[in-house]
C-alpha cells in the first residue's frame, strides 16, 4: 500500500503531517527520506504542532538528535552527517520510548531503522509543490493511515 499526495505549499504540508494524528499513537517512528530542501523539517513542525508543541522546530543537524516536550514527547533526528556511526546512539530505545521518532534522512540508516513504521519521501516538482509517497510498513501503520489519510 502507498499514498500518495501532493501539496502546494508549506502549510499544505504541515496539514498532512498534522492528519496522522501521531498524539494518539506513543512509539510511532516517522522515517523521513528526500533531497536536501525538499520539505523534511517541515513536514516534521505539523507532527509537533500535533503534539502541541510551541517550541521552534529546527534542523538537528549537529546535535543528531533533539528532544521537545508535548502532549507526547518527540525524537527529532537528523542522521545525514552520521556517516553510518550509529552503534552508540542507542537508537532501539528511542524507538520504545513512548514517545514519536521523526528521522530525517532515514535512508542514511537504513539496517537501523525499525521493520513497523511510517516511511515517507518527498520529491520537489517545482519551488511550491511537493510529491508526498507514504508507505506504512506493519499493520498497525496501515490502519493508521487507512483511518487518516
Ligand atoms: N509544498 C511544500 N512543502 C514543504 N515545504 C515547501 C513546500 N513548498 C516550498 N517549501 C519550502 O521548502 C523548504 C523545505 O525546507 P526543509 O528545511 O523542511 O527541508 P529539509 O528536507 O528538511 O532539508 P534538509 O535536508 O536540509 O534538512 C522550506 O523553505 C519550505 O518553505
Ligand atoms: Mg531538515
């Protein structure tokens, strides 16, 4: 099963982030893939934004991963300068920590990642539009996005 939506902007993107709804599903892992500048923070701020979480989001590209306080708390990770170094991250617990897990640049690691979780890529058209494909590995990621999307 695959999903696939387009948006026109940011917000379109941030409002498709928000629909799956990750405050009701603790240990979710969001597994984010896509070139640089495609829209991977963004779609990121609409889970945080879900979570009700007022911080600023940004990229957590030097410190790999940020943790922000919410309804759930969140794991944001930005791997791509890990260069595979990924044995002392302890990256399991995160995954059952009762909170989300958002990994942009999740291609970078992928023996690492999860076997059930939400992958989703996105592909830039043009300046504004996005190509979202979003693909639930396990069952239950394909009743959430059944339900949801
Ligand atoms: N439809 C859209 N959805 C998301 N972002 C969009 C869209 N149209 C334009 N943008 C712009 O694209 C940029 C996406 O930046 P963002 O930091 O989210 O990318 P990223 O994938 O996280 O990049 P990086 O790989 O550097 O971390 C923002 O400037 C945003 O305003
Ligand atoms: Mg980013």
């Amino acid at each position: 099963m695959e999903y696939k939506i387009t948006t026109k902007n940011e917000e379109e993107t941030i409002e498709i982030a928000q629909n799956i709804e990750s405050e009701k599903f603790p240990n979710m892992v969001i597994c984010l893939r896509g070139d640089l500048g495609t829209g991977k923070t963004v779609f990121t701020k609409g889970i945080a934004q879900a979570l009700g979480i007022s911080e600023v989001i940004t990229s957590p590209t030097f410190n790999i991963i940020k943790e922000y306080d919410g309804e759930l708390p969140l794991y944001h990770m930005d791997v791509y300068r890990l260069d595979g170094k990924v044995d002392d991250l302890g990256l399991d617990e995160y995954y059952k920590k009762g909170g989300i897990v958002v990994i942009e640049w999740a291609d970078m690691i992928e023996d690492y990642l999860p076997e059930e979780r939400l992958d989703i890529s996105i592909k830039a058209v043009d300046e504004d539009v996005r190509v979202l494909k979003i693909t639930p590995h396990g069952e239950k990621y394909e009743e959430i996005c059944e339900a949801v999307l």
